[in-house]
C-alpha cells in the first residue's frame, strides 16, 4: 500500500513525520503522525498507538502533547492516527462534534450510512499496524496503546477485546462507560443500531467484567476539574470498580488539572512523560 510522505521535521534527533494514504478498510484518504525515535535508524523499535480524542485530527497530539522527546530517549515509535474517515460525503457526517468526522468512536459501523466508512475499530486494530510494520522499522511483537478521551475509550477496548496483542494500555480521561452516558448513547446508538447489547462489546466497563486475558496494569490520568467528569460523561468510578472485582491492577490518579476542550493538552503534556515510561517499562522488557 502506497504512502505518501507529508511532512518530515527533525525532532530530538528523531524525525516527526505526517503520511497519507488510501485506506481499504474506510475507503478514503486517511493521514497519521509517525515519530521515528534516533534508534530506528539502526534497528527495530517497538511501537506505541495514541488515539486522540473528539474533534482532533493526527496533528494534536503530534503538535502539542510534547511526547517526542521522552520516545526518543526510551527508543519508542509513536504512530498517531487520525479520529475517523474524512471527505466521505455522507449527509450528516458534518453536523455534529460528537459524531461523524472527528468523531469515530473506535468501532466498526453496522448501521446505514456508516457502515461502509466508520470501522475505524478494524482500521487501528489491523489495517494501521499492517501498513506500519510494512513501512517501517518496527518490532511488530512489541505494540503498545493509549488515548485521550474518546480515544482513551479507544485504547482501552482495544487492549481487552485483544488479549496479548497490546503489551500496556493507558489513558488520558477515557469515556470509561459509553452505554451508560450520553456521549456513548448518541455515538454507539448512531453507528450500531439501537440494541444495546451490542454496544456492550465496545465498553470497557463491560469489557472487563469477562477479561481472562494475560496481566494488563492500566494506568489512567484524570483531571480533577474537568467538567466532562462531572457532567457524567466519563465515568472512571464504575471502570475501577469493575477492574477491582476482576482483580485486574489499574492506577488511577485523579491529578490537579483540569482536562476539556483545548486546554486538554497542556494535562496531557504535563503528564505524558509517565505514560511513556509506563509503556516503555512493557515495550522494552
């Protein structure tokens, strides 16, 4: 599969590169943000996903989570996919900042008219990872994943409904319950129809109450002021709570910061060097 290079700025003597190419699973153009650490020039490096949250596109975290100088010294490629397909002319796809471009949810759709397009869940889980380890230096037997938010919901499916695929998993603010706030409602109800039971198999909440995979140690990050907690879109309590029964490790640190819109980013840069020694810490054993 072609790809066709961006953007290329040194970075930490590593390279902070943007590529496009032609994705089969979404049937359109689709863009990620790749760090290839210093050491990448001399040997294979395991490889680290964040997935961003509502809204964004590949460049927010690239641009503003000041991940690449922690990578760069722990030898990680990041790869930073964009959120959901783009241009793929779909009537309402644009109406909404919480559902249809920027707005993917990490899971496949089954309902018209997304079906054909929003199956960003098989894109990050297969298509993404193929075409990076084809492309580029990378051990694929060393993959690791995090997100903010929506893509915290991302990295946390991701890494249970995959036992032994994903070495660690952290999150940024994950939307820890989807079925259970109205965020999730209107995204899984959207794309998957109106039976709730299957919304299920995208929930980490849900998720974890049947995880019988090998040892995971989640590592989340909350903001204490952010307003999307308190307004119950996020739900970490019956996460932990459900982590707790299974007997499955998860740190969850409720920071002094709040974690919303813009701002986000300054959370999650202040943060961001623990979330790549937490993956390191699996990636490079």
């Amino acid at each position: 599969m072609a790809l066709k290079q961006v953007s290329s700025n040194k970075c930490f003597e590593g390279f902070q590169k943007v590529f496009e190419h032609d994705s089969a699973e979404l049937k359109c153009k689709m863009k990620f943000g790749i760090y290839l650490p210093p050491k990448a020039e001399t040997g294979k490096c395991p490889v680290l996903y964040w997935l961003s949250g509502l809204t964004c596109t590949e460049q927010n975290f690239i641009t503003k989570a000041a991940f690449q100088q922690a990578a760069a010294e722990h030898g990680l490629i990041v790869v930073a996919p964009d959120t959901s397909p783009r241009g793929c002319n779909i009537e309402g796809e644009d109406e909404s900042w919480d559902f249809g471009t920027g707005a993917g949810f990490y899971v496949d759709a089954t309902e018209d008219p997304w079906k054909t397009n929003y199956r960003m869940y098989s894109y990050i889980k297969d298509e993404l990872p193929k075409l990076i380890n084809a492309n580029f230096p990378t051990d694929p037997e060393r993959m690791s994943v995090f997100g903010h938010s929506m893509g915290g919901h991302g990295a946390l499916i991701l890494a249970l409904k995959n036992p032994g695929k994903y070495k660690s998993v952290s999150a940024f603010a994950p939307i820890c319950n989807p079925i259970q706030c109205q965020w999730g409602k209107k995204a899984l109800g959207g794309y998957l129809g109106p039976d709730v039971s299957k919304w299920e198999a995208y929930d980490a909440t849900q998720l974890v109450k049947s995880y019988s995979g090998s040892r995971l140690d989640i590592l989340i990050d909350q903001g204490k002021d952010d307003q999307f907690l308190s307004a119950g879109q996020l739900l970490p309590d019956n996460f932990i709570a459900a982590c707790t029964e299974r007997k499955i490790p998860v740190v969850f640190r409720l920071q002094q910061a709040s974690c919303f819109c813009s701002p986000c980013y300054f959370f999650i840069a202040s943060f961001i060097n623990d979330h790549i020694k937490h993956h390191a810490k699996y990636l490079n054993a």
